[in-house]
C-alpha cells in the first residue's frame, strides 16, 4: 500500500528534513504542498518534484488523493488545522507541540478519535536508537525505581524576525524547546504531572529563558531548563533511579552524528554505549506510515501528547503567576 502525503506548510522543518524524509521512505510520496502563497509552494514543488502544490491549506484537504498530512504551520495554528485534517479523514503527523495548550490538546485528540484518524506528535527524537534503549532501561528495571529525570536544552536564537519570538504564533523557548525535556519525562514515567514550581526570564512577551521543577504521581520528581541564549553544545537527558543512573549526552536533535550514552550502576564502573548515526525523521515517517498502511495504532499515542501538554501548561502556570506576584514560587495544578 502506498502512503500518499500533503505537507501543509513550507517551513524550514518540512523542506529540510521531513519532505526528504517521506522522499526517502519506500512505499511513500508526497504527493502535495501548500503554502501560504503560490510562489513559495510552487518553487518547493519544483524542487522535490511534487506534482501538485496550493496556495490553500483547506485545498490541500479536499485532494482526495492525500492520505496523511505533515502539519509545520506556525504553533498557534496546530489545534485548529489538526482538527480539520481530522474532520477531512486525513491522518495527521502535527508538528510540535501539538497546541499551546491542554484544552486543545484535548480538542485535537477527541477530533481525531471522532473521526477514526491517526494522529501523532511530530517528536522525531523518540524515533532514534537511543532514546528506545532508555526507554527499555525504564521498563527493564536496569536502573531500579527511576525517581528523577533531568532534561537541559537551549540555543542562540537569530535576531527578529523570527518565528520563535513571536507570542501570537506560539513563541518561546518553552513551547519551542523546552517541550522536548517534559515530552521526554511523560514518556518515561509514563504519567503526567500534578503540579510544577517554575521561573522564566521574558522580554517581547515570551519567555527566552525557563526553569522547571515538575512533581509526578509517586514522588517522583522531573527537573528542565531551556533557553534561547545558551549554544546546543549538548542537550542532555538524564534518568536517577534507585540503583543506577543513565544519561543521553544529547538526548533530542544530534543530527546524524553519533551518539553516547552512559549507565552507571550502584555497584560498578560507567559504561559507555554508542549508538550509530541516523535518520530519525525518516524513522518517525515510517513508524507513522507503517500504522497507517496497517490500521495500527501509533507507536506513541496521543495520550503521551495530553501529558505533555499537561506538563507545558503547569511549567507556564508557574512562572506566569510567579512572574505577575513577583513573590516566592507558585504550584498549578492540572486542569483544562
């Protein structure tokens, strides 16, 4: 079965890495584009040979030939184009995060279980050899009972315009970046939080730097900082459990460079593990092609995206109340 894609967007995430990615997959082909003028969608068609291109999005989703949708429009317009690649019967690959916000999280959820369509958050870093070993050390028990997990991401952002610093298109280090250390935790823990204690340094109206601490059920704890003045020398992930700790030297977007990983037990030397260079945006198209040829279901659900909406809502919460006291630290609680 062949998996025919519409990309709904030309930002840099779709022409430089996920339209090769769907190119290189076999069985699949992008078969459309839109963008928001004909130039630019014409000119993207050009340059991967895709036969069709729109200067609508809502055109892309009357192509009867699209089957699923990679969605990288601007953040503030996930929720409402998920939904109506859903109500379409599109499947939808949505960029991350998937919405700013828990109520359309939940919106874009219900939308895609009402109309029986795939739906997936586009975090490609789940897809790469290292994160499954961590996730396999969490359920084989390797490192004990894992009590905290630490996450760090940043970088020097360029100067305006950009669309990371702009807060009606869902601007922020924290929904930018800080997403991949909080989606991370949810997954390995397999839960999502009940209450943060958090700080952010904002100018323009987003947070350019945040600082998190997420309290999940069983006291366990999950500890994240993202910025845009720091370099991406490194973004790690690290796990504490009660009898070792591992660790991702950079955990969210290496690249095709290789990785590195170190696991240390209570009773014994760190060993080092090395993990091969590869493409993990084509392996998160083919995970999202394979359940969709197969009418599976997606590797990482949509419930792992609720939590991490849950997660980003309570860290913003936190600061947010924080920042507008300006007093001592600030719990939020989980909610719509």
């Amino acid at each position: 079965m062949s998996v025919r894609w519409g990309v709904m967007s030309t930002a840099a995430i779709a022409v430089e890495h996920v339209i090769p990615a769907i190119q290189q997959t076999p069985g699949c082909a992008v078969v459309a584009v839109a963008s928001r003028t004909e130039k630019r969608a014409a000119a993207v068609a050009r340059q991967f040979g895709i036969l069709r291109h729109y200067d609508s999005y809502a055109d892309l989703l009357v192509d009867p030939d699209v089957d699923c949708v990679y969605l990288a429009l601007p953040n503030s317009m996930h929720a409402e184009w998920a939904i109506r690649c859903a109500e379409a019967g599109k499947a939808v690959l949505c960029e991350k995060p998937m919405t700013l916000s828990l109520h359309d999280a939940r919106r874009v959820v219900r939308a895609a279980e009402q109309c029986g369509v795939l739906l997936t958050e586009a975090f490609m870093y789940r897809y790469h050899s290292q994160f499954r070993w961590l996730r396999d050390l969490v359920h084989d028990g390797a490192v004990g009972e894992v009590r905290a997990i630490r996450g760090s991401i940043g970088f020097l952002i360029g100067p305006p315009p950009n669309i990371r610093l702009e807060p009606d298109l869902g601007g922020g280090a924290l929904l930018d970046v800080g997403c991949y250390p909080l989606d991370a935790m949810c997954l390995l823990f397999d839960a999502a939080p009940t209450s943060a204690e958090a700080i952010a340094f904002q100018a323009g109206g987003i947070d350019h730097t945040c600082s998190a601490v997420l309290t999940f059920p069983g006291d366990r704890l999950g500890v994240m900082d993202a910025t845009f003045g720091l370099p991406w020398l490194q973004a790690p992930l690290e796990i504490a459990g009660t009898e070792g700790v591992a660790r991702l030297d950079d955990a969210y977007n290496p690249g095709m460079r290789p990785c590195r990983a170190t696991l240390t037990r209570r009773r014994g030397e760190p060993e080092r593990v090395d993990f091969p260079g590869m493409n993990m945006y084509q392996a998160m198209v083919e995970a999202f092609s394979r359940s969709y040829s197969t009418g599976g279901a997606a590797e990482f659900s949509p419930a792992a995206s609720v939590a991490t909406a849950t997660a980003s809502d309570l860290v913003r919460q936190a600061f947010e109340a924080r920042s507008s006291a300006r007093v001592g630290g600030f719990v939020g609680s989980a909610g719509e």
